[in-house]
C-alpha cells in the first residue's frame, strides 16, 4: 500500500506515531484517479490510533487595505525544474475572488506541479507566489492552510465507517483546533454547522449514512463540504469531477460555481472535460509544456488558434 507525501493537514499533529497513521488518512493524493480502490485502503487503517493534536492555528486575516484589495492569487513569473524537465516555465496569472479559473492543459503541462506550487507542497525555483497580498515563498502547507488556502482531493478520509455527519464534524473540529480521539463519538460537537454545511452541498438528506455506503458523487460532495469546514479563501481543486459521470460533474461544477459566488471566494481547480471546462469557469488558462499559451474567457479560449493546435489530437 502506497502512500503519497503529506498534505497540510497531519502537519497539524503532534505525536510521531499517530501523525503516521493520520498522515495516512488524509494522504489520498495518489488515490484520487482510483475512487472505488479509495475507501478499501482507508478501511484497512488502524482508526482507533489516530488522534487529532490540540495544537490551535489561527488563520490571519487581512489586515491592511492593501490586503483586501489585492487578488485572492497572484502568480508571477513561476520556474520549477525537476532535473531537466521544466515543469512549470515562466508562468504569470491571478484569481480573483468570486471566479472559478479553470487550468487545462495536456498531461504533462505542469498543472499539478502548478498546484503543489501555490499549495507550498514544492518550492519554486523562481518567481512568485502572492495569496491575498502575502508572498508565500518557502512558506510551508502549513502556513499556506493557515491564510485560508483549501484543497478539495486531500480529505477524501471521509472515514467509511463514520456517518457524513460525522465526517464534516471531524473537519470543524480540526478547523477549531480542538482534540479529540477518533475513537470516541463526536457526540453534539458542531452538529448545527456540520449539518448546514452539508445542506449547502445538498446532500442534508445523507447526514446519518456511513460515508462507506455513498455513492461517488454523493462522496465527492462530503469531500466538499470538508473542505468548506476550513473556510478556505482559495480552494485549489485539482481533477475534482473525475470518476463522475457527464451528469455528475456538470451538477458538481454548477454546486461549486454557486459556492464560489455566495461565499465570494476564489476557485482554481484542473478538469479534463472540456464541455464542464467551457460550461463553469469563469477564465480559463491554457498550459503546455510548463508554458502558459492562452488566457481569458471560455469563448477567447475556445476560438484561440494555439490552443487549437495543443488539443489537435490530444483530446482526452
Ligand atoms: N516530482 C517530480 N519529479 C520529476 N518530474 C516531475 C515531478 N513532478 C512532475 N514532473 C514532471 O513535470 C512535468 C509536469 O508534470 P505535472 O505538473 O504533473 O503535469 P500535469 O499535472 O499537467 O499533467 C511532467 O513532465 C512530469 O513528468
Ligand atoms: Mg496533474
């Protein structure tokens, strides 16, 4: 059984043992593009080791004007080289708050590497990095979660034995940086708010279900609702609607566009699907081969001429 390196999360955990063993849970990077393998691997972890740290973070809050007015995310001139692969080559771009910006690209453009990037899972060779007005360089996932940056694809750990309910508690839970061993019921915590929430992804109805039991779409909006238990200011949404159908991803899509809207926050996130690509964003940058070839509106992408040339017969 593999497991990828860790996403912001465990590093909030204090025990080396039991970090391992949550490192685990929330580390389903690698697992993302296999969703029925997912819950059978988590099933076979240990859950009455695992124990949420009482270690609190504060998320900082924009202070000055400079701040408030700057763009969720800006990314200027970004380098990174894996030996001699240029991953990610000179790469410019913003988000601003209230927009949905798609990454497309053909494998091997620097998406993901993009991601891990702005997350502060790699450290960029060149350029920079600016999250609402602050340069997070060399910051670490933890530091990047604590400005409000969330990830929708790490929290898969919805634990399938434990209800959807249940679920979204553990993450408030984790939010407010309280302890709590997993073993015990998460009894009255957060019920009120972990029950909203999932009514603002629509499956309210599921709340008392085992997570085991859900179908994929269901789970990918448990994922959701997980993610928003963080509050995040930027979510990075790496391939969220893969595994789903054509039906199930345009519901997903339209759900996070409403989300993204209500609660004014910025959304990037990398979709193979063109048709949810052109349907949702609200921009769309092109990479190929690190490089950024094309940006603006779905309608300036779809007619640009370069990016016809790097989808000629790599449709995915
Ligand atoms: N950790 C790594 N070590 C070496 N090469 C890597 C690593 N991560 C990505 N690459 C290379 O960087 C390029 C961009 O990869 P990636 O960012 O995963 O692209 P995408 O997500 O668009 O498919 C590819 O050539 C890939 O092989
Ligand atoms: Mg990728």
């Amino acid at each position: 059984m593999e497991y990828v390196n860790l996403p912001q999360r465990s590093q909030r955990l204090n025990s080396e043992s039991k970090k391992t063993k949550i490192h685990k849970i929330f580390s389903v990077d690698s697992l993302r593009s296999e969703p029925f393998g997912r819950e059978l691997r988590v099933e076979r972890l240990r859950v009455e080791d695992c124990e949420l740290s009482g270690e609190i973070f504060e998320r900082k809050s924009p202070q000055g004007r400079d701040e408030l007015m700057a763009p969720i995310l800006a990314v200027q001139k970004l380098y990174k080289s894996f030996g001699g692969v240029e991953a990610v080559k000179n790469v410019s771009f913003e988000l601003e708050k209230g927009q949905l910006l798609a990454m497309i690209g053909p494998n091997g453009a620097g998406k993901s590497t993009c991601f891990n990037l702005i997350n502060g899972q790699l450290r960029p060779d060149h350029g920079r990095i600016i999250i609402m007005g602050a340069e997070i360089n060399g910051s670490k996932p933890r530091d990047v979660w604590k400005l409000g940056v969330g990830r929708t694809f790490q929290i898969t750990a919805t634990l399938p034995s434990m209800t959807v309910l249940e679920n979204v508690q553990m993450a408030l839970l984790s939010y407010h940086g309280r302890t709590h061993s997993l073993l015990r019921k998460v009894g009255q915590l957060y019920v009120d708010e972990s029950r909203e929430l999932l009514e603002q992804v629509g499956i309210g109805d599921q709340a008392d279900r085992a997570c085991g039991v859900l179908a994929y779409g269901d789970l990918k909006r448990v994922e959701l609702a997980v993610a928003l238990a963080n509050k995040p200011r930027l979510l990075l949404m790496d391939e969220p609607t893969a595994g789903m159908g054509p039906a199930e991803r345009q519901t997903l899509m339209e759900l996070t566009r409403h989300i993204v809207r209500t609660r004014d926050i910025g959304v990037l996130f990398t979709e193979h699907d063109m048709d949810v690509v052109f349907n949702h964003a609200d921009r769309i940058i092109v990479l190929s081969r690190g490089e950024l070839m094309a940006e603006g509106t779905p309608a300036d992408v779809q007619t640009n001429a370069k990016v016809k040339e790097i989808y000629l017969g790599n449709e995915e």
